[in-house]
C-alpha cells in the first residue's frame, strides 16, 4: 500500500480530501459528494466519507499523518504503561479525545485522533510539566482505551474488593456476581501485561497470581466460598465439563475485553484442596514482529535468516516452557512469508493467527496428532511446514524426512541449550546420518526483563562484577544497570522482556560430529570454535548495554 501512495509535496495547506483522491482511496466524484454533504450537516469530511463506507479510518489516519507530519501510532504493538492516566484527568481525556501511553525521560507520548490541536498539546504541556509528543491513532482505540485504563484500571481493585467483602448471597444475583468477578479477574490480567493467571485454592482461601515478564505475583486472596462459582465460570467459558472435578481439563475461552477480543487457554488440575485453574493469555499477531526485534544480535540474526532462507532443511528452537520459542518462529516465518512460498502449521494449540498461512491444531481426541498431521500435510505440497513441537520418534523421523525431500521445516524442543536438542534427537531414536545432512540451525533461546525505563539507575562496575565479563570475552562496561521499584514496573525494578540467544549453526565439523553421536559438550566446545555464543555471554551483552542488570543475568542464563 505504502508504495502505491503519492507521497509528493503534502504540505499543512493541502486539504484532507485531496490528499484522499492523490492517496487513491477516492475519485473527484466521491469527493465533491462529501463536500457537499459535510457542508449540509457540518460534520467533519473525514467522518463522512467513513460513514459513507468509502474509506476506513485506517485510511483517514494515512491521509491526516501525511497531512500534518504526525508518527502513527502501532496500536497492536504499543506498551502501554498504566500509571499514566493519573496524570492526565479522565474528563480532559475523554473531552480532548487522549491518552497518554509512554514517558521517556521528560517526554510524555500521547495517542491522539487530531494532530492539529496545538492547544490540547499545550494544555498538556501545562497540566503535566512534560514535553508533549502526539502519535496519530484511531479514534475508536482512544476510547476504549479511556474506558479500560480509567475505568477498569482506577476502580477495578475497588469492584472486586466490593464483591469479595459482600456476604454470601443465594440466586442469580449471587451467580451475577460470580460472573463480573470473573470478568474482572481476566480484565486486570490484560492491565497488568501478564501471560497467564493462576487460580490456586488453600485452606479457607484461594490464591490468585499474576504471571508478568515471566514472575508471578500474588494479587488476590479470594475466600473459599468463591472457588467453586469461579472454578465453573471459567469451564463454561472455555466448553469444558463440570461435571467431573476429579480429572484434568483443557479449553479455550475467547472473551470480548474493554479494548479487544481475548484470548485464553484454560487449564484445569485437580488437587486436595481442589480445582487449580491456569488461563494463558494468547497474544496471536500483536507480538509476532520482526526478528529484530527479539533481541537477536545482529551477526547471529544474519545467520538465522541465512538458514530459514533455505529451499529445505530442519530448523530447530529450543529451550523450556515460556521461553519464547512460538514466538521467534512466528517472526521468521514473517520474514518469508511471501505469494511464492506455501506454507503449512500444525500446533497445539495455534497461538498467532496468520492470514495467507493454512494453520492446523492438533485434536488426539479425534485421532490428530502431530505424526499424522504431519504425514498428511507433506501430502498438500508445501514449501515450508512449522511444527509446534517434536515430541517423539515418530515426529522426528517425519519432520526430517520432509527436510531432505525439497521442505524446510521449522520446530521446537524441550533442551537447555543448543547442542543438547542434537543429543535429544538421537536419543529419539532417529538416524544420525539423516539429522547431520537435514538439520541447518540451531537457536536456544530465554526470555530476560528489562530494567524498568522509569526507575532504574546506573551505578559503577565493581572489580567482581568486571572478571565476569572478562572471563566470557566480554568487554566490561563502565557502568551497570541496577532495578529500584515504581508503580509502573509492579514495584519490581523490571518491565518487560527480551530475549538472549545461543545460534548453533551446522557446518561441516558440527556434522562430523552428528553422524558419530558425539557428546553434547563435545559438540558445544566445536561451535564456539566456529563462532557460537553461549546463552550466558549474550545474557551479558544485555547487561553491558545497560538493557538488562547483571542480577538478572545471573536468574536467567546460569
């Protein structure tokens, strides 16, 4: 779309409705309609040509960015830090049509729909002591997000404590309750940025944890009286049974939020104090990015794309639950997915929706699973196939005959390092000439916080701190990251998270070593001969470039 627009001469005097008809999103014809009708009603042309279906906001925003020189904001992959909105009155928001996203440094990021509005930019300016940058955005986004971050943000821990401390009540006000707490529980989930939310009863009291940048913190203690409503409110969401507490159970509830649609995938356990409950919130596309982005290093990044850029071969990414693995595919997948290449998945359960990719979960209930699916899917003639995970022989020996018969495959394994998902594989059983022949790449990968941007400092390497960058070939820095603790990073020094990777390519001495069933030490001491870095020594260029503290680092890559 970029490509096709007319970029040329937009200046402040050029009016939205030409800039539309230069855009291509209009003709002469539509536009001396709306004139007219924006005349008649006195409503903006923008808003009528949108009520006339003859543009989507999206394409008005494009128009009023080129228009006034405004950023746009990516509201699908903007971090939105919720301690903001106290800055900012809920009034002079919902009036002037903001909201405050982002401060760097003294610099509050505002998103706004009317880039032109220099008054609410000083009034702003005034009313915080902070520059002023505005990002374009859709009107519709600024008000729900008004609507979730004022409203639910500011008064959500209100309502629960309301409905906690309310006597035990009978019938369907009491069911009605239950419903909102539940409805609540998953809306602070979504404020706090966390990834999973984890229902755990005890004696008396049920515990209820938050999962954010991969630690969980305690929230809520709920009274036991409350388990077994919301226990049942969540399987019914998710159209799982209730009537048996005693086994396991799995589903997926997709519930409408304040701001969007969510996602979760509900997990059931029972124990002796009763159901536990653990919902993952499913983030699909807006995490999926570029991969540079992940936190790669730019000479391992160049060797990854090198590999997934190959005809055929096996692509592997390791290491344990919640490290990041669906997510780098995901992103490499982006990188080549192109009209020229056919490209297959088979997941359990598919977490990123992707347009143009033919996407498959796997149901063993019905006889679906990873081998089958996949013995199936080489059937459908595809240029690329993802593999959620190998689990087993079967799928092993599957997934690397489809790497040398003209398919590049991409999967995941539970290993601790790069070198060891080779051993993994042998030890499944599969041929060790096939896997030193098929497999291109290796990544192993960990996720790490970040110190927070709004309370971290900085002091002075000590001479401790310095032998260990020294003694991994790291140039030390002068200065280190330390985390403090503010509103906006849950009192944790950290927010957010990024990756640190291990990229183990197989050149001709990694195969040697494949085809005799070397050792996985033997096979780690080859590759960083030949230029790999361990997952310890780029934990520590995080640290050195002052993203990340070397406590951290310590937690994460030891």
């Amino acid at each position: 779309m970029v490509d096709q627009i007319n970029t040329k001469a937009v200046t402040m005097k050029k009016r939205i409705g030409d800039i539309l008809v230069e855009m291509g999103f209009i003709d002469r014809i539509q536009l001396e309609k709306a004139v007219s009708e924006s005349k008649k009603t006195g409503v903006m042309l923008g808003d009528v040509l949108i009520r006339l279906d003859w543009i989507s906001e999206e394409q008005l925003q494009m128009a009023i960015a080129l228009q006034s020189g405004a950023r746009m904001l990516d509201i699908g992959q903007v971090s939105i830090d919720t301690t903001l909105v106290s800055q900012i009155p809920e009034s002079f928001a919902r009036d002037h049509g903001v909201f405050p996203f982002e401060l760097e440094e003294n610099i509050l990021k505002v998103a706004t729909s009317n880039p032109f509005d220099v008054v609410t930019k000083d009034n702003l300016t005034r009313m915080t002591g902070n520059q002023i940058a505005t990002f374009l955005a859709p009107k519709k986004w600024i008000s729900k997000s008004i609507e979730l971050y004022y409203k639910t943000a500011v008064s959500i821990d209100n309502d629960i404590d309301r409905i906690i401390s309310a006597e035990a009540e009978e019938g369907a006000d009491a069911e009605n309750k239950t419903i909102r707490l539940g409805d609540l529980l998953l809306e602070k989930g979504y404020v706090l940025g966390a990834s999973d939310i984890h229902f755990v009863p005890d004696i008396n009291l049920v515990r209820v944890y938050y999962r954010v940048d991969g630690v969980l913190h305690q929230e809520y203690i709920l009274p036991i009286k409350l388990h077994t409503g919301l226990v049942s409110r969540y399987k019914i969401m998710g159209n799982m049974d209730i009537a048996n507490p005693n086994i396991p159970h799995d589903g997926r509830i997709k519930y409408q939020g304040s701001v969007e649609e969510l996602d979760f995938r509900v997990s059931t356990f029972p124990t002796h104090m009763g159901e536990t409950v653990v919902l993952r919130l499913l983030a699909h596309t807006s995490v999926v990015g570029e991969l540079a982005g992940l936190g790669i290093e730019k000479e391992d990044r160049e060797r990854f794309n090198q590999a997934i850029r190959r005809p055929y071969g096996l692509i592997l990414v390791t290491g344990p639950t919640g490290s990041g693995k669906t997510t780098t595919l995901y992103s490499a997948l982006m990188e080549i997915n192109t009209p020229f290449n056919s490209i297959m998945t088979i997941e359990d359960p598919i977490e990123y929706v992707i347009p143009t990719i033919r996407q498959t979960a796997v149901n063993p209930k019905a006889g679906l699973t990873f081998g089958n699916a996949l013995r199936s899917a080489m059937r459908q003639d595809p240029d690329i196939i993802l593999v959620g995970e190998i689990r087993d022989q079967e799928t092993a020996e599957l997934a690397l005959r489809a790497s040398i018969t003209g398919h590049l495959v991409l999967s995941t394994l539970h290993t601790n390092d790069a070198a060891s998902a080779i051993n993994r594989l042998l030890d499944l059983g599969v041929n060790s000439n096939i896997l030193a022949s098929s497999l291109n790449i290796v990544v192993a990968q960990r996720l790490m916080r970040k110190v927070c941007p709004q309370c971290f400092t900085t002091e002075p390497i000590d001479s401790k701190e310095r032998e260990v960058f020294d003694k991994n070939g790291i140039e030390p820095p002068d200065q280190l990251s330390r985390p403090q603790g503010c509103e906006s990073c849950y009192h944790t020094g950290y927010k957010g998270r990024i990756g640190i990777f291990e990229v183990l390519e197989v050149n001709r001495e990694v195969e040697e070593l494949i085809f005799k069933g070397a050792l996985a030490s033997q096979i780690e001491e080859v590759a960083v001969k030949c230029g790999t870095r361990s997952l310890f020594a780029g934990a520590l260029r995080k640290a050195a470039d002052q993203i990340t503290s070397l406590e951290e680092v310590f937690r994460v890559a030891i």
